[in-house]
C-alpha cells in the first residue's frame, strides 16, 4: 500500500491539472459568448451556481428565449433556473447523464465542466458538416483538409497533434496569410509558435485566449477537450467568413442577371418605340391617294416607292426580326433566372409589333397597285387627248370655210347650167357632210371618256368639243335651208353636165375613202402584247389588200375626167377648169393617192418598229419568269427543310445549330439573285410591262417569300439557341433533349412545330400524368401564358425541365442578405460597400428602401422587401 500511494497521488494531481486547464479553457470560451449580452464569468463552478448567467449564456449561443428565470436568492431558487436551464440543453436532443442541478448549485467543478462541455459539443461542434462527417470528426477533417499542403503539420488529433504550434500557425495562415508568416516557423520552438498563433487569434480573429502554451507544452498529453474547444472557435470564425463570401458572390450574381435583364428591357423597349414610330409615319405616305396629273410626276412617285422597298423597309426588316428574337432570348433568361416574364409597356407587345407591320404591308400592297392603275390611267389619258387633237384637227381642217360656202347667194345670178350644177355640188356636200358625222362622234365620244377619267385639262377638251358641236348643227342648219333654196330654182333649170355630175358623184366618196385611208395610216395606237400588234398588222395587210381595187376606182374617176375633155375636145368645148359640181381635181385625187401610197410604207415601219419593242418586252418576261420559277421553288424548298431540321432528333443541339447556320450563310449567298431579279422586274416595269403568262411569281410574291425565309431562319436558330440555354442551365442532357422531341414530333400531327392542346394532353398521358381539368388547365397557363392555343417546343421543354431546374429564391437572396447583416433584419450602407463591389452595392442602396422597424441605426435599409421584389414578389 505504501508503494501504491505515490502513484494515486500523481494520478490526482494529472487529473487536477487537466481540470484546471480545461475550466480556464471554458471560461474564456464562456466569456467569447457572455461578452454579447454585456457580462463575463470569473469563476466557473461559482458563477453559473444561481443559474442566470447560465441562462443568458444558453439564449446567447442559441439564439431563443428560455423562461423566465426566478429573482429569488434561496437555493430552491437557484435550483429552479439550472433546471430550466438543463431542461432547454434536453430539449435541444442532448442526454444529460448523472448531470443534476443540485451539483451545479453545490458548485461541483466536475459536473460544471461536464455541463459546458455538453453545450460545447451540442452548440459549437455539433452542427459542424465536412464532406458527410460532422462534429467530432468533422472537425478533424476539416483541420486536415486546410493545415494537409504545410509542412512538418500532420494533425491526427486533438492532443499531442498540436503540441508544437504548428497546426494552429497553419489554420490562421492558410485563412489569413496577412497575419504570419509562416516560413519564419520552427517546428522546435513550440512556445513561440503557440503564443505567436494566441496572441494574433485574439488581436485579429476575436478568439480570446483559452489555453497557455506551457500547459500544453509541458503536458504528455493536452486535455482533448479544452483543444477541441479552442479550434472549433477557429471554425466558427472562418466558415463565417466564407460563408459571408457565398453570400456576397451570391448576390451579386443576382443582381449582375437583374442588371442585364432591365438593360435588355430597355434595349428592347427603345427599338420598339422607333419601330413603330417609323410604321407610324410611313404608313400616311402610303395611304396617300392624291394622284399627279402628269406620267413624269406619276413615275417620280413610282420610284420614290422602289427606292422605299429597296433602301428604306430592308434594315426595318431586320429591325423586326432582331426585335423578336431579342424578346424571345429576354424571356428565356428571364425563366431560366425564375423571374417574372417581361411585359413590354402597352402597345409594344411582339403581337402589337406584328400587326403594326401587317398594317404597313397592307396599306404598301394597295398603294403600289394604285400606283400601277394610276399610271395605266394617265398613259391611257394621254394617248385619247393626243387622238382627240388629231381628230379635231383634221375635222377642223375639214369645215374650214363650210359656212361660208353654205350662206353664199351665188344661184341668184347662176345660169341653169349653173344652177344644176350647184344643186349637185349641194348634194356632193351632204354625202360628205353625212359621211363626216362619225368623226364627229367619235369626238365627242373621246372628250366624254376623257372627262371620265378625270383628265386634267377637261375644261379645254369640253370648249373644243362644244365648239365643234355647236358648229356640226350650225352646219346641219345651214346645209337644210341652201337645199331648200337651190331646190326651188331647180325646175328652171334642166340642163345639166351628166361627166361633170357623175365624177363628182365618184369622186367624192372616194375621196373620202382616201382621207379615211390617211386618217387610218396616221392614227396612233398603244398595244401591250405581240398578239395586240400581230393583229393590227394583220388589217394593215387586209387594208393593202384593197389598194388595187381602189386603184380600179382611181382609174375609173379619172377616166370620167379624161372622157370630158375627149368630148370638150372632140367638140370644142373650151372648159373652164372647174368642175361645177365639186371642188375636187383630178390634181387632188392623184395627190392624195400619192399620200396614200407614201403612207403605206411609213405605217408598215411604225408597225415593225413596235412588234420589234413588244418582241423586246417579251424576252424582258420570259427572262423574269425564267428566274422566278427557279427562285419561288427554292425558296419554298428552304423552308421546308429548315422545318425539317427544326424537328429533326438525330445529332446534337450544336450540330442542328451548325446545319441551321450554314442554310442561314448559304441563304445570305443567295441575295444576289433575289437582287438580278429585282433588277429585271424594273426593267420591266420601265417597259410598262404589268403581266407577265411564263409565270405565276410575281416579284411581290418573291419579295413576302424572302423575307419569311429569313425571318424563319432566324427564329428556328433563336429557338435552337434557347434550347441550348434550356439545356445548359438546367443540366438536361442531349439524350432527355433526343426523347422530348421524339415525344413532341410524335403528337405534333399537323407538323408545323406546334401542339394544341388535345395533342398536348394526349402527350403528358403517354409520359404518365395523372391529368384532371384543373391541373391539365393550370398546366396549359404555364406553356401558354399569352392564350395562343398552341404549344411549342420550347415551351414544351420548360415544362418537361420546369421542376428540376436550380434557380434562385427570394428566400434565399434574403438568407444570403441576412448573413451579410450579421443576422439582423435590416442592413446598413457600410456593410453593402464592404461585402459587395461597388457596382453592386450602388445598385442595392439605390434601389433598398428604408428600414421602419425599432433599433435600427439611422440610414438602415430593408433587404427582405428588395429580395421580394428581384422575383417579382413585390414591387421594385
């Protein structure tokens, strides 16, 4: 026994050591936390014995109310506040074994430290997670895992691990090289180590002092405990600091995507803006009907609208078509980040964008083809006035002197020769009177047609015409009363010159056959087809196929005159030259025959010239035709294999993208073609040629085909894109992209790239959906927010990825805020610019309304409100 006594007592006295070093060790770790509240203990198995300190240090570490404590100073009193105090650690799943509150109120050193070490475990080492370990041996690994690339530091354990300083060097080092620098260390001067990691840790870190570098120096063994303690506050201290940081980066990812978003938004809501701005002022200029009055003035309009279709309207093509595809790729960020879908402000809806636009074309179709009437209109106008002058030319040319004539007295003093001769000269005028009554109508049947279509010099049309009428019925009159007057002298007289008679009877109307032949070979004429000009070639021949029997007549009429001076001749008759009975001469029979004949030839090169320009027109046609029947099938065969590709499953999304962006190039290649085109339908509107039969492309048609290629092309590789994105951002691999689209072209019966709903329903049964009215509707409002009665794929994707995606919450922008605040509910300026760049903090300050709860410092600022409003929760 007296042997065994001396090793009982060193036994005691290591145990009363450890005892001592783990109680200052808990005292400092106590007093880390008591400081909040305004307090600190000085002995630990005195000063928690009454309890309310040891309340008070349970609701600091935990963050809760316990009960209230009792005011008295008896010992039941005390007993009762350690109870609530052991009943609270109970409640938070710790066993509290042979730990009662009579120990603690009695001051037993043991069981305290017992009872601290209890809420050490639950409250600072419990809860520590590092890569599916915790407490304990989270703890380990995590010093493992930041001391493994220093030398001479291999940390095994709580003990003897960090005998020499060097670990804990370590830990402070790898968080905050600023502080120590390491490579001045030495692994045989464990004190200065020590006191070096103590002694920075309480100065920089606020970790307070827990343990003394002799003790653990000078012990075989430091006390496991009182290490665990010390480095778990180093834990607490730099997960915090990195968990700050998360928060910090965290933000600003969301507010860098918030930020992009409102500047697409302002980006799409200003091209817009001058989009429809330029549809509203372009639109009065095509609605504009006021007609020129002249074919010059009229042209200059029509290639005032050539130059709008060619250099105008194309980069507002493009404009619409990146406006679209901007919104589309709006949306698709703005689902992808889980916030609200963007509604342009009222009337710059796509759909308003769109109809806009149909409006323009509309309203461009009908001026154009107004345009086109107009010009037909005035080349017809121009061509009647032209007529009308020849006509009334030679009409007036015609009644020159007729009234004259007719009021003459000359049958007063007139022989009977005479008078007969006058009376057959009388009735020679009316043959011609009556054979000029349908020039006459033809007149007026012109100035009538004229004032129909609006010519812009009626007024003088309608004087000259009325003129001529009135002077027509003047000459009617006139012509009555000479016959009345000739007719009652008549009888006195009855000898008259039957030759003289009878050439002028012939004469006459042939004669005026031979004006109406001239009239005819001069008469203008405006044809628009080889088969128009091939026909009036055609009665040009039958008119030259009646020369030689007029010629006959010629002959015949000459031979009259010929038969009178054999006879005046033969009986030596002197003539006088004239003959009574007309003023037609042999000289003008032979001189108009002679016209007749110059005019012939002059008419056949007027008739060759214009067959030779119609025939030039119809090589303008076929060469348009020969063009757009290869263009118009191209086009259409484009479309549909950029269907194809659009629906198509075999390959990735990046080689549909590829294939998608060499149809775009090889389209781009084909403008040029689109432009030869383009060149030659106004060449052929410059010939005035406005039908063409080789053809049923018109340019118009080429035009709507072209610009729905590109925008096609365009949006399946917007679509295409947004799928990439889809995809990228919610992990769904080229397999689950293959299976959706297998599924979605199975139901997609009219394959057009879009579902209705009963395929759609139909679709989601074959996938396994349990589909009621009501969750079938709601579902129809997620892939069809804006009611067009389809479903695309697009949309049919974000459904199908919708549940899986990782996205930001409001909730947890709040939970990072509430970091960066320390757990407070509002925020200050200084803590934003310290945490966050300034870019960012700027953002939030500017935007952060103020905090109106009690205890907040002046200037605090609510992040819970602004968090809400990120996800449209609220208003920002």
């Amino acid at each position: 026994d007296s042997k065994n006594k001396p090793m009982m007592d060193s036994t005691k006295r290591d145990d009363l050591s450890i005892l001592f070093l783990r109680g200052r060790t808990f005292t400092a770790w106590c007093n880390s936390h008591l400081r909040k509240a305004g307090t600190q203990i000085e002995n630990i198995e005195e000063d928690f014995r009454n309890g309310l300190k040891l309340m008070l240090l349970l609701e600091v570490i935990s963050g809760e109310r316990l009960p209230k404590p009792d005011k008295g100073k008896m010992r039941f009193h005390k007993i009762a506040n350690v109870n609530k105090a052991l009943d609270f650690i109970c409640s938070k799943g710790v066993k509290l074994v042979s730990i009662g509150a009579e120990e603690i109120v009695d001051g037993n050193v043991k069981m305290t430290l017992g009872m601290i070490w209890t809420i050490i475990l639950r409250f600072a080492i419990q809860d520590i997670s590092v890569e599916e370990t915790s407490a304990k041996e989270g703890l380990l690994l995590w010093c493992q895992r930041k001391t493994a690339p220093y030398r001479n530091v291999n940390v095994q354990n709580f003990h003897i691990s960090w005998k020499d300083g060097l670990a804990l060097c370590a830990l402070i080092h790898r968080h905050r090289p600023d502080l120590i620098d390491y490579s001045k260390l030495r692994k045989d001067d464990p004190m200065g180590n020590l006191n070096t990691a103590f002694e920075v840790a309480e100065k920089y870190l606020d970790i307070p002092k827990m343990l003394d570098a002799e003790d653990i120096v000078n012990t075989p063994k430091p006390d496991e405990k009182a290490i665990m303690t010390y480095v778990s506050c180093f834990y607490h201290a730099f997960a915090g600091a990195e968990q700050a940081e998360t928060a910090a980066n965290r933000i600003c990812k969301v507010l860098a995507v918030n930020q992009e978003n409102e500047k697409l938004m302002e980006e799409y809501e200003k091209l817009a803006s001058e989009l429809l701005e330029w549809i509203r002022r372009t639109i009065p200029w095509l609605e504009n009907r006021v007609a020129e009055q002249t074919m010059r003035a009229m042209q200059q309009k029509l290639e005032d609208f050539r130059d709008y279709r060619r250099v105008h309207k194309p980069p507002k093509v493009q404009e619409k078509c990146q406006l679209e595809i901007n919104f589309n790729t709006l949306q698709t960020k703005l689902r992808l980040s889980n916030r609200p879908a963007f509604m342009p402000s009222e009337g710059k809806m796509v759909s308003d964008i769109a109809n806009a636009w149909k409006g323009l074309e509309q309203v461009e179709k009908g001026y154009e083809e107004w345009l086109l009437t107009e010009i037909r209109r005035l080349e017809r106008l121009d061509h009647l006035a032209e007529k009308f002058k020849q006509k009334c030319s030679l009409h007036e040319s015609w009644t020159s002197g007729k009234v004259e004539l007719l009021s003459m007295k000359d049958y007063e003093s007139a022989s009977l020769m005479e008078i007969r001769a006058l009376m057959r000269k009388h009735e020679a005028f009316e043959s011609d009177l009556a054979a000029h009554q349908d020039r006459v109508e033809q007149i007026a049947a012109i100035a009538q047609e004229l004032n129909e279509l609006d010519y812009h010099d009626a007024v003088t049309i309608n004087a000259r015409c009325q003129g001529i009428c009135d002077q027509w019925d003047n000459l009617g009159t006139l012509t009555q009363k000479r016959r009345d007057s000739l007719e009652r002298v008549e009888k006195l007289w009855e000898t008259i010159d039957q030759l003289y008679l009878e050439f002028a009877k012939r004469a006459a109307p042939f004669n005026n056959w031979m004006d109406g032949a001239m009239e005819d070979l001069q008469d203008m004429f405006i044809v628009h087809s080889i088969e128009e000009i091939q026909s009036l070639i055609t009665a040009h021949d039958q008119f030259k196929a009646t020369l030689p029997e007029a010629d006959k007549e010629r002959v015949a009429t000459m031979g009259i005159q010929n038969e009178i001076v054999k006879i005046a001749q033969t009986y030596g008759i002197k003539l006088s030259g004239v003959n009574p009975y007309t003023n037609l001469s042999p000289q003008d029979i032979t001189d108009k025959w002679d016209a007749v004949k110059h005019l012939v030839p002059l008419r056949d090169q007027m008739l060759q010239e214009e067959v030779a320009r119609q025939q030039a027109n119809e090589r303008l046609r076929r060469q348009f035709a020969a063009q757009a029947n290869i263009i118009g099938p191209w086009i259409q065969t484009k479309m549909e294999e950029i269907s194809h590709v659009s629906v198509d499953i075999a390959g990735s999304l990046e080689e549909q993208m590829s294939n998608l962006k060499q149809y775009e190039q090889n389209i781009i290649n084909y403008k040029c073609n689109i432009d030869k085109l383009e060149g030659d339908h106004q060449l052929s509107q410059e010939s005035l040629i406005f039908d063409n039969k080789h053809t049923n492309y018109t340019m118009e048609h080429v035009r709507v085909g072209w610009e729905q290629l590109l925008t096609t092309i365009a949006r399946t590789i917007n679509e295409v894109e947004n799928q990439i994105l889809t995809r990228d951002a919610k992990g769904i691999s080229q397999e689950q992209l293959n299976e959706f689209r297998a599924s979605f072209n199975h139901f997609d019966r009219k394959r057009n790239g879009m579902m209705d709903p009963d395929d759609f329903r139909a679709c989601l049964i074959s996938m396994g959906y349990d589909l009621g009215e009501v969750e079938f509707a709601r579902i129809m409002t997620l892939v069809d927010s804006n009611n067009t009665g389809v479903v695309t794929f697009q949309a049919f994707i974000d459904f199908m990825t919708r549940e899986t995606a990782e996205t930001d919450t409001a909730d947890q922008v709040m939970a990072s805020f509430k970091i960066l605040a320390s757990d407070k509910t509002y925020i200050t300026v200084e803590e934003l610019r310290r945490e966050l760049p300034p870019e960012q903090a700027d953002y939030c300050i500017s935007r952060m309304t103020s905090y109106i709860g009690s205890g907040a410092p002046p200037g605090a600022l609510d992040y819970i409100s602004f968090s809400s409003a990120l996800y449209g929760e609220s208003d920002l």
